[in-house]
C-alpha cells in the first residue's frame, strides 16, 4: 500500500503523501527500495518532470541518483533524453560527479545527449563535468562518434567546440572498437558537412 502511494506521490509530484509516508515510517524509502526492482522514485518523478518532488528525494537520500532501473538509465539520463534542461540541472546540483557514471552500454549522460542532439544539455554536462567528453561506450565510441551516427551535427559541433576549449582536439580522430574514426563515419553515413 505505501509503495503505491509513495509511487502516485512521486508522478503526481505530491510532496504531502512523502511528507506523511516518512512521518509515520521513517525507513518508507528503503522498503520501497526492497519492493520496486523496476525503478526507483527518483526515476519515476524525473519521468513525469516532477522537479520539486526531485529536489526533496536527492535531498533525503542523495545515492538514489546513481541507482540504475531495469534499463540501465539512471534519472539524470532521462532528464537528458526527456530534454529536461531544468531537471538535469537541478540533479547536477547535488553531484556533479553523476555525468561521469555509466549505465547501459557503458554509456553517459552525455552521450544520450549526444545521440539525441540536446545541445545545451551537452553545454550543462560539459560545464559540469568536463572529462565526461572523454568517456567511450561498451563499443569505444565517444559522444563526437554518437552524434555523428545519429546524424546530429548541432550537437557534434557543439562537442568540437568544447573540445577546442578543453584543447582536447586528439579525441577527434580516436576510432571505435570497430575502428571507424569520425571520418569514417561521417563518410560512410553520408554526412559530408562534417567540419573538425
């Protein structure tokens, strides 16, 4: 029964039913913890946008941020694929140190937002966590591989810019696991426009 209400609180944004729940039973979160293996509240308001019920869960319990659901995506890389600007701002905010945290694939934040074109979510996560711009996936592809394998040229180059600034330029011409540089792939998909 608390499992349910404290998930409807956490969609509907409820901070009452929270308030409330933990009142009467201090270890509500943990038990919730022990019952829902799908995903955690965390997960559940960062999905349904749920900004101020966000805040109060990383406040109570700041490690729910590195939990995993049963996809492999943490909150902070649904705020990013939901291009929640806000929400990943107001989860950064408690530790910066999230974006360098991988989940499926091996994969980033960054490079969700790679994959998606989020520009000024690559612009936050870089401000945030630079080195992030570093890290390759399970297949030893980088954000720059990402966004030029899914045609996102705005968000390549706004990666080729923040690896002007970081003067991180030898990153562009590492390849994947298969090999492909970003020439290759910016070849072989056609994506002629490609500048670096």
């Amino acid at each position: 029964m608390a499992s349910h209400m404290l998930s409807e609180a956490a969609r509907n944004g409820n901070l009452n039913v929270l308030e409330n729940l933990l009142r009467d039973n201090p270890s509500v979160l943990a038990d919730f913890r022990l019952t829902s293996l799908a995903e955690s509240l965390l997960h559940v308001a960062t999905k349904s946008g749920q900004l101020s019920f966000v805040h109060e869960l990383m406040k109570i319990d700041p490690g729910i941020a590195a939990e995993l659901n049963k996809d492999g995506f943490r909150a902070l890389d649904i705020a990013v694929i939901m291009d929640n600007l806000e929400m990943v701002k107001e989860i950064l905010s408690f530790d910066q140190g999230l974006c360098m945290l991988k989940g499926k694939d091996q994969r980033t934040a960054l490079h969700y937002a790679a994959i998606k074109g989020r520009t000024e979510i690559i612009d936050e996560l870089l401000q945030s966590c630079p080195d992030s711009i570093q890290e390759v996936t399970v297949h030893g592809e980088t954000a720059l591989h990402l966004a030029v394998k899914s045609y996102q040229f705005d968000a390549f180059s706004v990666l080729v810019k923040w690896l002007e600034r970081l003067s991180n330029v030898p990153i562009v011409n590492m390849g994947d696991r298969a090999g492909n540089t970003l020439l290759h792939l910016a070849v072989s998909t056609k994506q002629y426009a490609v500048e670096f």
